[in-house]
C-alpha cells in the first residue's frame, strides 16, 4: 500500500480526575489535528494513548474518596472515553495500562532489559512513615524545592521549574495526607536502569533529529544529557501497578514511569490483536521508513526524549526474532517529540487544587465541540505557554470563526439553494479574479499542508484562517446579491466560484474543526464520511470487561485535495455552523473559577 507509516503517541492521563483544557492544549487536540491531516493524505495512521491507571496520584484520590484504586481509575477512564469522544480525538485505541496485554509486555521488556545488564539492583534511602507503616511513594511527599525553593514540589517533580526530584533531598519533606507526620529515612532495595549506558547513542540520536525538533524540546534533552545521566529506579514500594516478574518481590511494583511510557508499544501491540492482524504493529515499530511522533506537554520532555528511548535501545529488536519481514531491524526510536509549553487560565498558572481550571466535561455542556477545538488550536502554547481567557474565547470564536468562515458558508450555500433552485449554478468562462482566489484556496493545500507536516498547527489555521478571509474579501467585492437580477449569468459565475472556495476550505478546516466541516460537506451535496466514527467498544480479557475508544476510518472518504464540485450538483437545505456567543458569557464562566468543584461521584 501507498503512503507514509505514520505513529501518533499521545500522552497518557493519570486517571485521577476529569480531563481538563490543559490535557487538550498540551497533547491531545495537536496530536489529533496531525492524525486527522495525514489520515486525509491517505497515510497510514496508528493513533495511541490510554489511560495511566497505576499513578500514585490515583491511589492519591482513592485515599481521600475512601475507595480502591481500581474504582477510582476505572470510574475516571470511562468519563476520559466519553469526554475524548465528544471533543473528537480520534484515537485508533485508546486503552489503559492496567489491561493483561500492557503487564505482560511490560514485564517481557523488563526481563528483556534485565538479561542484558541494563538493570542492577541496588539500596535505596527513602522516606518512611511510622505512622502510616509504609515508604511513602513520591506524591505521597511534598516539600520546599532544592533547585528553585518552590514550597510546594512534589517527591517526583517540581511543577514550578519543572525539574525531576529526588523526594530525598526535598528541604523539610511532610507527607500530604498530614502534614505534621514525622518521616524517617530507610533503606529499601530497588532495581535501577542504567541510563549511563546509553549516553552515547542517545546523544547520537538528539544531534540527528535536532534539526526537526521544536528548539526548547531539543536544548533541554541535550542539557538533560550532558549534565549526566544516572541509574533510576524502576521498582517501588507499593501495591499497586504491574508487579515485578521475580520471585521475592511480590512487595514492590514497577514504577509508573518506566511502565507507562512503554504504553505507546503495548497499545500498538494490543490494536493489532483487536484488529485480528496480530503482527500489524510492526508496519510502525520495525519500519525504518516509519515516523514515530510523541505528543507531550514540557513536564513529560526528558521521558519522552531520552528514558523511553534508553528502554527502546535497551530491548533492541528481541519482539522480531521469529519475524523476516523487516530483517534485522530494530524497534524504531521517536522521528519528533512536539512538546508543547503550558496553558495557564485568565493569566495564572493553572491549579486543580484551588480549582483554577477549566474543565473539558463542563466546556463541552455549554459550548460547541469545534467552537472549543478552534479557539484552543488558536492559542496552542507551541513555542511559550499561553493564555486560555474567556475574553479571547468569545472573540475568537464570534469574529473569527463565526465570522470568517461560519457566516461566508451560511450566506452563500443559503443564497445558493434558495436562488438557483437548490443546486450548484451553472456557470460561463470565470473571471481572471474569480480563477485567481479559487487557485488561492487551492494554494493552501500546499502551504497549509506543509505547516502541519512540521506539526506547527498553530500556524497552519492562522493560514487557513487568512484564506477564508481572502474569499469573504473577493465576495464583497463580486456581490453576486446585488448582480443576480441584472446580470443573473454573472450571479451564477461568483455563487459557483465561492463554492468551489468554501469546498477547499472545508478540507483545510477538517482536521482543526471536523464536525463543522463534515456538516459543510453535506450541505455541499456529499455523500459519505471525510473521517471515521469513534466509538466505545468493549473487549473482554481473560481479567474483566474492558473499555477502549476506538476509530474506525474504514468509511472514510475524505481527502486532501482541491474541490471537484461540478455545476448542478444538488444541494442539501443549510443550517448555521456555529452558536454566536452572548458577551455575558466572560462574567458567568469566570465566576466559576477558583471555586469549589463537586466532584462526579464514584459508586464503590
């Protein structure tokens, strides 16, 4: 088959809470805008992601709501599938990493690494409270920063300067469950990765790809690098997660973040079997002329761009031992990891604690899926956080996408069917002008298209964006309302140019606001799908039922390419794309920042 092997990894989210708008502007709406594009270019697209169901921030929320993990992660998990579905990201599956696939392959790589001398073992001083009588697991600590001083760092991360902690080392570490208890520090033994191994052929591996990497993602992998990597642990003292596959160890787990970045592979692995295509994964992991892309958001940076790769390194190519199709190949590593920056909301950083959040479930009760999608890709936070303001949410979606491209459909295919009789006008030769803006939309397959090869997507609707603007332009200028009586023939010629603009741009606005461009599309007098339907399907392991969001482009017609609409085609009656937004909006939506948040609750 034809067409580029495309792999779309996206953040896995801690299923301990609703997903929020920083989850889309960081990782998820991105990595789908891209998936959508090269799915219309006819590549091959394997999209990914799950649910992170083994973070300690879910035992974290099980604790506080008096349930088991499990409860808690399976409840969030199905809100994520059902808050993903309505938004649009169309995953190929999104699972979670608490399925029999994702242990078993998780404990084959840690085998695999252990066989080969990446992993030794070694004892660990950690935090230990009397009063609870077990080691605390890293968010379980909190305490002053030792490279910035920020007060409030977590023992895994500070999410103020962004830097990975050794909870050890906090200035005057206190357990979150109460802050008064009094933690000693014990010894503890763990296995380690050896990440020093790898220094080398991972500094390799980032001179290779800087040239395509977004500069912050590449400057900071690189800094990570040669400051000196060192061994991390990858077992810890708890009793949820994948267990360790050692006699002895039936006390500790794997740490989550050694497991959950492998989840990319797992859910490749476990598509391919939900599929009945078995080996259809290695069309991406062992395919040279694949490209692997990895979603993130800045926090997520040196797992994505050198732990996950030290893993891939580590396993080489032992999952194609008894497979000849790609010889001796090794398991590709990431082709770009187009990290991007924080979303903070009404010029402060973003807080689920004092709920200075804007929560996705609650957005998509209000507002229009693509009204959401199309402000968010506006403001994406690719090379600098940016600013989620209910101010810019209104004006951004009445004057520009109302207003630009909303109201230039809604005019024309309504002037259109009621005065040429429901079809596309025929029409004699075109104006100069009239050929010249339909080649300007036409143009913008390449320009808009190449934008979003270098999955810069922020500016590939800024382009688009000016396009539809162009077309309202050469619109008011031809004025085909005030020509149809007089010259009815030179009516017809501008209502079939403007079609033909509006059926270009309604591809190019595909992958940003597919639900919108999918209702163009039928109004233009299409038949068929420009993408697939996402579903909730049910699979059910040897374990329990478990629920995954899947897209199935098997129906799909839709393509890049300029529009063939023909004189004559019929049209079908239009209706508005998009809801106009009452100022008052700004006011009520921003009351509800800061404020107390009733949780979903949780039938345990």
């Amino acid at each position: 088959m034809s067409g580029e092997y495309i792999h779309v990894s996206v953040a896995w989210p801690y299923a301990n809470g609703d997903l929020h708008i920083g989850h889309l502007a960081g990782a998820y709406l991105p990595a789908d805008i891209f998936a959508r594009y090269h799915r219309l270019r006819g590549n091959h697209v394997l999209m990914v992601s799950g649910s992170d169901s083994h973070g300690t921030p879910i035992t974290v929320e099980a604790d506080k709501r008096g349930l088991s993990p499990l409860e808690v992660f399976e409840h969030y998990h199905e809100r994520f599938l059902q808050t993903q579905r309505k938004i649009g990201v169309s995953y190929d599956l999104f699972t979670h990493t608490d399925t029999e696939n994702h242990h078993k392959v998780a404990q084959d790589i840690f085998t695999i690494l252990l066989t080969r001398g990446y992993l030794y073992k070694e004892k660990q001083t950690l935090l230990y409270s009397e009063s609870e009588r077990r080691f605390l697991p890293d968010r379980y600590v909190e305490g002053t920063c030792y490279i910035c001083k920020y007060p409030q760092a977590r023992g895994d991360q500070c999410d103020n300067c962004g830097n990975l902690m050794d909870a050890i080392q906090l200035i005057d570490p206190h357990s979150r469950n109460n802050p008064a208890d009094k933690l000693i520090r014990r010894e503890s033994e763990h296995y380690f990765l050896d990440l020093a191994a790898f220094t080398d052929q991972i500094l390799e591996y980032l001179a290779e790809h800087e040239h395509h990497w977004r500069p912050n993602v590449s400057r900071f992998s690189q800094n990570f690098v040669k400051d000196g990597l060192r061994g991390r642990p990858i077992t810890r003292d708890i009793d949820w997660g994948v267990r360790v596959p050692l006699d002895g160890w039936e006390d500790k787990r794997l740490y989550v973040w050694f497991d959950a970045v492998m989840g990319y592979f797992t859910a490749s692995i476990e598509w391919a079997k939900n599929i009945g295509q078995p080996d259809a994964w290695k069309k991406w992991w062992y395919n040279p002329e694949a490209k692997i892309y990895n979603f993130i958001g800045k926090d997520n940076i040196p797992f994505h761009t050198i732990i996950w790769q030290a893993e891939l390194l580590g396993i080489d190519g032992i999952y194609n031992d008894d497979d000849p199709t790609y010889g001796d190949n090794p398991l590709q590593l990431p082709y770009d990891v187009p990290a991007n920056e924080f979303m903070n909301i009404e010029g402060q950083q973003f807080s689920t604690s004092r709920n200075w959040a804007v929560w996705l479930p609650d957005l998509l009760e209000r507002y229009q899926a693509d009204a959401v999608r199309f402000y968010v890709a506006r403001s994406f936070p690719e090379r600098q956080d940016s600013d989620f303001s209910w101010e810019g949410f209104l004006a951004r979606v009445n004057n520009e996408l109302l207003a630009a491209w909303g109201n230039l459909v809604n005019r024309m295919l309504g002037f259109a069917f009621k005065r040429f009789e429901g079809a596309v006008p025929a029409y004699d030769a075109l104006r100069p002008e009239d050929e010249a803006i339909i080649a300007a939309t036409e143009a913008g397959f390449d320009t808009v298209g190449a934008l979003l090869e270098q999955v810069r997507p922020k500016e590939a609707l800024e382009e688009t964006l000016s396009l539809a603007r162009a077309v309202n332009a050469w619109l008011n200028e031809r004025e085909p309302w005030k020509t149809l009586k007089p010259d009815r023939a030179d009516a017809a010629r501008s209502v079939y140019t403007a079609l033909r603009c509006i059926d270009n741009l309604k591809v190019l606005f595909a992958p940003f606001t597919p639900f919108s461009s999918q209702q163009v599309h039928e109004m233009l007098g299409y038949d068929g799908q420009l993408f697939g339907d996402l579903t909730i399907e049910n699979y059910n392991e040897a374990t329990r039922d478990h629920l995954a969001l899947v897209y199935d482009g098997s129906a799909a017609i839709g393509e890049w390419k300029a529009s063939e609409l023909g004189a004559g085609q019929t049209l079908r009656e239009p209706s508005p794309l998009f809801v106009k937004l009452d100022p008052e909006i700004v006011e009520q939506e921003r009351q509800h920042l800061g404020r107390e948040r009733v949780e979903h609750p949780i039938e345990g």
